[in-house]
C-alpha cells in the first residue's frame, strides 16, 4: 500500500510541476512577468543575459538538492528530485514546443498564471514534494517555524521582484506581484484542502505515511 501510495505521490508532483511549467513558459515568459524562487531567479537570467530557464533552474537546485537531503531525509529528498527534476524537464519541454498562450491584458495574464501556478504548486507540496530551490526554504520555515509556505513563498519572492526591477518596469512589477499573490493564495488553498474519504488519494493526511519528517507540517492550518 506504501508503494502505492508513493506512486501516487510522485503522479501528483510530476502533475504540479507540469502546470507550474506551464504557466511560466506559456505565460510569464511571453507576458514578461517575473516569479519568485530559483523559476524568478532564472527568469532574471533570462531576461538580463538570454540563458535558457531550464538549464539555470537546473544549476542553481543542484547543490540545494544536498540541503534538502540533510535536513529533511530520504523520503523528502526522493519527492524533492521527482519535483526538481519534472519542473527542469517540463521547462524544456514547453520551450521546446513554443507553447505560449499569453494574452494582450497583464490582468488576465497574472491571474491566469496566478492561479495555474498555484494549483502546481500546491498539488506538487500536497504530495509532500518540492520543485527544488527556495521551496526547500519555505519547507524549512513550515517544519522549524510553523509558517505556512504560502506565506513565506510571497515574502521571499517580494524580495526577488524587487530585484527584477533591473528589468521589470513598474507595471510589470504590480502585476508580477499581484499574480504571486494570487499564487500565494490559490497554493495553500489546494495543499491543505481537506477531502473527505480515507481513499481519495488527494487526502492530506494520506500522504504524511511516507513522508515522517514534515509530519507536523499539516498541523498549521
């Protein structure tokens, strides 16, 4: 039934990494809105020096990777290279395929991203993963400080956007910052939503088995 369970799990992180890719290449990227993390940092690099957002994700969550390992366990450390390692794929994979579907109004831009990006998210941390780079950090902040990582997500990508005002005028910032609200939001809506049912494979509780080392996480609700 673990394995089952652990199956399921890494389905569902792969699925959220997917969506999460999704929205950044479909529409941050074309939109030229910033993100928040090592996907923000990237951006950046993207924005200033052309480099490919999935080769930087890539060599930027490499050596956090051994965080990770060393703080969190084995079993975290398994979902966090799953989540890593779909996000870096999907990224190539959707730049490869030049999907863009960003429209002509930043509005409708930042909440299209704001909230597919969060269902990825959050459908990637609700299966006890992690796509790498600071999510490790907003993990830690959970586990050590009971900050749920919604809240984290956004102060730190506050401080990656203001960064990104190297490239970002102002308009792009308020809705670069409204979309990672709405990111923010939408995330810790889908990871600690509660479904009834012992079966539902999307139970929050289900996936604290595997996964001992954040299991007071889903506590702070």
């Amino acid at each position: 039934m673990k394995k089952i369970n652990l199956l399921i799990d890494l389905v569902g992180i792969s699925f959220g990494a997917a969506l999460y890719g999704l929205a950044v290449t479909g529409i941050n990227i074309p939109a030229k809105l910033a993100d928040g993390g090592v996907t923000g940092i990237a951006l950046l690099l993207n924005n200033l020096f052309g480099f490919a957002p999935s080769i930087t994700s890539l060599i930027i969550n490499l050596p956090l990777l051994l965080v990770s390992l060393f703080i969190f366990g084995k079993q975290s450390f398994l979902r966090t290279i799953v989540g890593t390692f779909a996000l870096v794929f999907f990224l190539h994979l959707w730049e490869g395929l030049n999907v863009h579907f960003a429209v002509h109004s930043l509005l409708l831009n930042s909440l299209m991203t704001g909230v597919l990006s969060g269902i990825g998210c959050g459908l990637v941390f609700r299966f006890g993963g992690s796509t790498g780079g600071t999510d490790i950090i907003y993990q830690a902040f959970e586990k050590y400080f009971h900050i749920k990582i919604g809240k984290s997500l956004f102060l730190i990508t506050f401080g990656i956007l203001i960064v990104s005002l190297l490239y970002l005028d102002m308009t792009h910032f308020v809705y670069t910052l409204l979309s990672c609200s709405i990111l923010s939001y939408t995330l810790n809506k889908v990871k600690y939503l509660e479904v009834k049912g012992s079966l539902n494979p999307f139970s929050a509780n289900r996936s604290k088995e595997p996964f001992d080392t954040l299991d007071s996480a889903e506590q702070f609700e």
